[in-house]
C-alpha cells in the first residue's frame, strides 16, 4: 500500500478517529487513503483555523488526539493562532502537514515556505517524513508524542513523495508515557503549609479542574480553611449543581492581586505562579503576593487527580464533606439585553451536561457568575488568548460528544476571526446553539487603553477599536453559511430564542444585540 | 514624546500614509499615537489575514509601502498566509508586531510566543526594537529595508515597553538602495542568443510587466521572432488594448513544457527558471526544455526596464513597432454562465484603468483570455498560491488608487479563507466589484487528484473537495458585512448586475453560480 494509507491505518489502529481537514494537493494521497480505509471520519473546514480549534475543542472533550491535515506552510500558519490555544490548553492533537515533494523543494516553487520552522512555534514534537518505509511509525510515534503529559501537539510534516511511496502497512500502536505521581515529599510540604492556619489558596488547572480531583479539593478547603481558585483561563473546568465551585483568578491584574492580597502559602496544581496577561507601564508582571511561599504539588505533566487526593488524605479531610454548588435556575430576565441578562437565562436553562465555551470576552464574568449554580456542565475557556478559538472549539467538542449540547457564547468581534466554524456545524449537523454578544465594539480593547492611561482618546483611536461601522448582521451571516439565526434585542428575545435553540437540535445563532 | 508616536512620525516623514490594522492591548500606545499624528490613515481589517493581503495590494499598486500593525504571535499567524504572497510578490511592507514588554517575556503569560520566528517565515528583514530612543531609527531602517530592491517584508518587532518608552523624536528617512543596472555581459550574452535565430523565449516577471519594458520587450520579439512569456503568477501586470500582450506560462507542468517545447534559449528577466507548481509522481519539477540555454537578463533585484531597452538597442530594434493588443469589445454573452461567459462581459465592460484582482484559479484562463483586447488595465495574480489572497489585495488595491475601479475575481472556496475583506471594503466605502464564481467545490483539487491518479474518487475523497454541502449563500455573506450583492445565475443576469456593479461607486459583490 502506499504509506498515506499506512499512515491513516496506524492513526485507526492507535484510536484516532477524526480528521480535521482543509487540505491541498500535496496531500491528495491521503485524501485518497481516506477513501479506502474505514473509521476515520473526515471533516471539512472552510479555514484553516477553524481545523485546529476543532481538533482543539475535540481533544479538550474526547481526551484523546484528533487529526488534523493541512496544507503547506501558509495552510499551517492559518491554523498557529488556535493551535497556539491548544498549545496552552496542552490539547493532545496530531497536526499532518504536507509539503512539497523532496524532490521538489529546491526548486523553491511559489508555495515554499519553512513548514519545520512555523510548526515549532506551537508544538511539543516535530517530524519531517523522509521515507515512506517509515511513515506509518512516524505516525506512531506522533500519537504517542501528542498524549505524552502534560498532552501537546505533535506535528509530522509529510512531504508528498514521502506520502505516495510505497510502505509495508500500518506500524503498531506505541506505549504512552503515564502521568508522573507527586512526591511524597511535595505533598507532605503542601499539607504543612496548609495546616499551618496561615492564609493560603490552592491555585489549579488542567486536569484537576475535573469533578473528582476538585471534590478532593473542596475536602481540602474545608478542612483547612484553604481557598481555591482556579486559573482565568482553563482547558476544561467541571463545574454547576452537585461540584465544588471554584472561581477564576480575575482577569485584570489589580483585581487578581486584591483577591490575593495577604496569602501567605500558593499551593499550585497543574498551574504556574501567578502572572498578568499583559504589562502595563509601573505595575508587576508577577502576581505572587510578597512573602507568599509557594508550594508546587503537582506540574502540569503530573497526575493531578492523584495528588489532591494524597494531600486530602495526608490533611485526614478524606471524609471532610466538600462543598457543594446547589442548583439555582433564576427566573427569566427582563429588560434591557445585557450580559448580566445572558448569564441568568443561561442559567435557568442550561441543559445537565452541556458544554460551554466561553469567548465573550469582556462579557465573560457575567456569564460565568450566575451558571456557576446552573445543571452541572462544562466550561472550555479561551486558553492561549489568541481570539477567534469559540466557534471552532465548540465545533469540535459537538464532534467528541454528540449527546451533549454545546452552548457558545461568543463576542463579536472574536466571531469574525473564524466563522467559518458555523459552515462546519452545519454541514455535520452539529448540535451547537452559538450566541453573539454584539457589542459591537473591540470593548476589551477600549477597556485596555483606558487603563494604559489614554482616558479620552481621539476619533481615530476610538475609530480603531469600534466594529459598529458598519454594524454586522450575524443572522444573514449564519443563514449564508446554512445555520439558522435569530437577533435578540431584548431579554426577554433572548430567553425564548436560547429557550427554542437549546429544546431542538442542531446548530443555531442568536445574535444578542447588548446594551451598556 | 513616547517611541510609538516617534515611530509613527517616522513613518509618515519616510511617506507611509496608510497603516492596515487590527491591533491589541499590546500596541494600545501606538493606537494612542494615530491620534496624535496627521497623515497617517489608519485602516482597519477584523482579520489579519485581511491586513496582511490589504498591504499587498497597496504597495503593487502604490510602489511605496503600507505599514500593517499586528498583535503579538497569534495575530502575526493569522496574517503570515497573505504576507506569504506578498513575499513572492515582493511588495514592500513595513510590518509592526506588537509584543509583550520585555519586562513581561520571562512570565511566559498566555500569548507569548516566539513572534521572530514566525516573522522570520516571510520577511527580508527583522529587527527586534529593544531601547524606546531608538524605536524611530529602527522604524526608518525597516522603510529602507522593504524598499531595497527587490522589495520585500521589513518587520519590526515593538514590545510594548519600548512603544511606552520616551524617544526624543522621530528619525530622518534613510537613503534607500536603487536598483542595479544589469551588466553589459548579460544583455550582449542574450543579444546573441536572440540574433541565433534559433528557437527562444523571453520569460519575464516583476517590473519588467508594465506597459514601457512591455514595449522594449515587444520590440524585441518583432526583431527577433523570439516568443514572450510572463509567469504563471505575477505583482502585477499591465494589459489590454494598447499594450504588447504577454501570455502567462501555463498553469499545469505538461501545458507548460508543451509551451516551451523545443526551444533553444531561454532569457529570463526578473523571473527564474520556470519549475512546475506541484511535483506529480514521475514527472520532472524543472520545465526547462533539455539542451535549451538559460540567459540570466535581470535578477528580481535588477533593473528590468533598463535591461530590457538595453537589450532592444542592442539587437538594434529601438524602432521596431512592437505588436499592440487591439481593443476588443465582445458583445453581451448569453445562455449558461460559465467562467468563459464572464470573460466575455467583462471584456467588454472593463473600464480603463481598472485593477483586476484574479483569484479564479480553475476559471482563471477563461477570464485572462478574453479580456487580453480589453481596455488597458492592470492584473494582480496570486503570487504565492496561498489562497485567501483576492479579496485582501482588491481590498488594498483600492485604497492605493481610488479614482480606479477594482474588480476582484474570486473562486468560491478562496473567497472563504478572508471574507472579513468585505467589512473593510464597506467601511471604508472602496470602489471595488467582486464576482464569486461559485462553482461550489475545490474544483482545482479535484483536478489535481485527477492528475495524481485517481480517476475515480470515492464518496469521502469527493466530499473533501466539494462545498455544496451546505450551498454558501455569498449575497447574505456580503449583505451581512455591509456590501451590496446580487446572485446572477445566466450569462445575461452577470452581464446586467457587472454592468450595473461597473457604473456605480462603492463596493459591490455578484455570486455568480458557475456551471460546467
């Protein structure tokens, strides 16, 4: 067989059943392997970056690698800035590049670029194929590569020579690396930092943001009087009635700092130390209060889970009962549509076991507050802070999870980046109901130069940071690319077109128009 | 004054007036700057894949540079596909990349990234600013270096603390480096070959493709029965009645060696050696027929007009009346639309002066072959293959001349890479008319796989290269960002709307659904 088809049976063969693709003519032999070789299902984006934020939304969701195959050095750097937020959300992705045929590449034709050298940016592991013998073990050893902890992308550049030679058949799966247990000893100082009665919090993410491993952390917090916080952006976080409820670290500096203030003991799971998302002029970078010891349980490449567990067990909280969020559906909004209006019909509405990702930016903590006691769910949030990641992320994670609606809120500004997503979900018939919160504004940025001290800026600064002229219209939008839609401008509009999007399935918008 | 406003006074003094843009919190200072300083028009993008293509398309048409301002690792990404094309186009760019403080990389907070590397992919030149006094020098030598023959990406890195920083001014323009004139050796070396009589081409590319070289290259051919050729893909190119009419090199590797078959002498001005697009198995990448002798005219960084008069009085052909395109106005076509049929209206509507934007790919042939006897016009092509580049490119074209109307011709599948042109389009009320030829699929790929041997593709291998499912309604895609459009479905609804698009100001979209 030739090695395109070795390759795609080795990925079957290692549990790799989804390809996300926009490929070009360098691999139209694994186009055609595709076509002979049963359980790998192929789905087309319009736009590169909307295959890697799906592989991304799947991998958070499936736990295990999607394909994804595109096309030379510019079909890869479409794809950098969501690979970028799979980077940061150490999503396990199997990212197949072709390229040039070797024989080919000297003669540096107009698509030629540096594949290796834009791939690097963004991944754990980088391969060139230069023997199609070899190309079914190099997929191998991609697989393995990509679930090795903390979980990465593993990139394996095939050039098309490479892809149309001819190979022996599919290589063996490889044996995965396991997550490494903590040290006794990081556990033993962690618990005597927390029983020292000092004020501490326990700051986590990846893995631990699971509904188990933050029961354990809720027994923790309630034996020891510890806080917990979680990152402001995490891969997955479990959260909603029946789990412990644990808030993001603020996003603005100053208001991370204050909540913060006077802890003397950072416990840090999965997580680093805390640092702002950007500097401003006079004010730190670092987060960690001064004379705050910190206490690293766990690496992200650690086993998370394990080690909260063994700190429970080591404080004696193993019977502590957690605290727990108990389900609160509010009554439906009324009034003037604003973020604050979203988050309460989300919560009366959100379905048990819906997926949430969260791009609404600015719009965020509104939406994040009152569904904290909504039907328990998932939250995928904007990891690498690299814009246009919702509409892909939730196309993916309806891939991983079919039986589970996926609710994306979304800012409109970030929508535009890749909305092509919404063509994806309609021709897979994905079950994703999207809202737009149109403020039609970059607000984020308008908040960013008030605080960089222009308090007033002039026409074209202004100018530079308002989408309102021209006003998008997000319903012809989607309708153009297949996917049914409807304007809110009201809260009341909202609660019945989020009521009517989350009862049927299938892909919907809402544009919510906001206000203030 | 801070660096970024004496960055940006730097800019203006060395004659950029016009900065695509989509920044970030990262460049607030230099948003803040636009403020402050006249004569700089600030030009939005919701993408930067739309920033990136829009700078393209202003420096072939301006020949001076547009300054793009990008945010950070993951904005640059998203706009390095387009300044791929700009690359092989060799526009002039001066690209500003926000980056985080240097006080701030260490925090490896979540966008960092490594932005050189990325900017390294595309660019002649990349500097990273480190000292705020120096930022306005830094700024002048990346005008210098994108103006260096043959023109190219400059990129300066700006982390934010060096934009807050205080410069004492802006920086006095930099002297940039004039093309060199070719060597007596290489035109009296082409001369004999030309004066052999034996079979010979002249393949050009670059500056030698506007209407005086054209001329000097068309009095050539008269005197020595030499064919003339420009690339597959060129900046740009001036044509239509009135001008030596050029042929491009085929697209597909057999029809080009067809085109050069058993000829003897190749001389090359501002182009290389003529390779073949992709590589196909068993088939040669070089298209230079065997025992045929390449003549190295000018080098992209040579003078091409200089070289090609040079050549001319050398061959003593100085008033040889070179063979002019008569205009040809076809009459209004009827019946099915297909790419032929919009050839034919536009040959016939084009105005003078109009600036075509060609990226049709499949139908490209259909519509350059008609409009050769059109009005005088220039032709911007897709230089380095990496689609999504039309749309951009009109967009910014528009903007360098706006007493000419643009006319972008756009595949269906390319169109959906940088949609988001559109808004830009609206926005700034540019006087450009796009026809999407919706043929609703890859059909370019479906040939390929044809050419790679597989005849008969499967349902999933077709279901790849098809994007019928759903049908992208474009009148509600464009409608929903601001353009006027209509759908034209026979070749007389495509004449009506094209001449109706043609006599009015603004921007304006027609789909036109292709068959056969």
């Amino acid at each position: 067989m030739n090695a395109a088809e070795g390759l795609v049976r080795t990925l079957v063969g290692a549990g790799i059943e989804v390809c996300f693709t926009n490929p070009g003519t360098s691999e139209m032999h694994f186009v055609a392997a595709l076509d002979r070789v049963a359980g790998m299902r192929s789905i087309l984006g319009l736009f590169e970056g909307v295959v890697s934020g799906a592989a991304d939304g799947y991998g958070r969701m499936a736990e295990r690698p999607a394909a994804t195959l595109l096309h030379l050095g510019p079909g890869l750097a479409n794809g950098i800035a969501n690979f970028h937020n799979a980077k940061k959300a150490r999503t396990p992705i199997v990212s197949l590049v072709g390229n040039h045929a070797l024989s080919h590449l000297r003669f540096d034709a107009p698509l030629s670029a540096d594949v290796e050298a834009i791939a690097r940016s963004v991944s754990a592991w980088v391969r060139s194929a230069r023997d199609p013998a070899e190309l079914p073990s190099d997929g191998a050893a991609a697989v393995a590569a990509a679930l090795a902890p903390p979980g990465g992308i593993a990139t394996l550049v095939v050039p098309a020579d490479v892809a149309w030679g001819e190979a022996e058949g599919p290589a063996p799966e490889l044996p995965v690396r396991k997550r490494e247990t903590v040290a006794t000893d990081s556990v033993r100082d962690a618990a005597r930092a927390l029983r020292s009665g000092e004020p501490a919090v326990v700051l986590m993410t990846g893995a631990a943001l699971r509904e188990r491993p933050l029961a354990a952390a809720g027994r923790i917090a309630r034996a020891t009087g510890a806080r917990l916080f979680c990152n402001t952006f995490n891969a997955r976080l479990s959260r909603g009635a029946g789990r412990v409820a644990v808030p993001t670290l603020p996003y603005f500096a100053e208001a991370a700092s204050e909540a913060l203030r006077g802890v003397l003991h950072l416990v840090l799971v999965g997580a680093g130390p805390p640092v702002a998302f950007f500097a401003y002029p006079g004010r730190p970078s670092a987060l960690t209060p001064e004379g705050c010891s910190v206490h690293a349980l766990a690496s992200p490449a650690q086993d998370a889970e394990a080690a909260l567990e063994a700190l429970q067990d080591e404080l004696g909280a193993r019977s502590a009962p957690p605290e727990l969020a108990e389900l609160r559906r509010p009554d439906a909004p009324h009034g003037a549509l604003t973020a604050g209006a979203i988050g309460a019909s989300l919560a009366a509405l959100l379905p048990e076991g819906a997926i949430v990702v969260d791009e609404a930016i600015t719009g965020s903590p509104a939406l994040q507050g009152p569904t904290a006691t909504a039907a328990p769910h998932d939250w995928l949030f904007l990891t690498g802070g690299a814009i246009g990641q919702g509409l892909p992320v939730a196309t993916g994670a309806a891939v991983a999870c079919p039986g589970r609606k996926v609710v994306c809120l979304e800012g409109d500004g970030s929508a535009m980046y890749t909305l092509q997503s919404l063509w994806t979900q309609a021709r897979e018939g994905l079950d994703v109901t999207t809202v737009i919160l149109a403020n039609r504004s970059y607000a984020i940025l308008q908040v960013e130069l008030a605080r960089m001290g222009f308090r007033d800026p002039g026409p074209r600064a202004r100018d530079m940071l308002g989408i309102a002229r021209p006003a998008l219209d997000f319903v012809r939008l989607a309708e153009g690319m297949g996917v049914r839609a409807r304007r809110a401008t009201s809260a009341e509009d909202l609660h019945r077109e989020l009521a009517t999007a989350l009862a049927l399935p299938g892909p919907r918008l809402i544009e919510a128009v906001i206000q203030g």
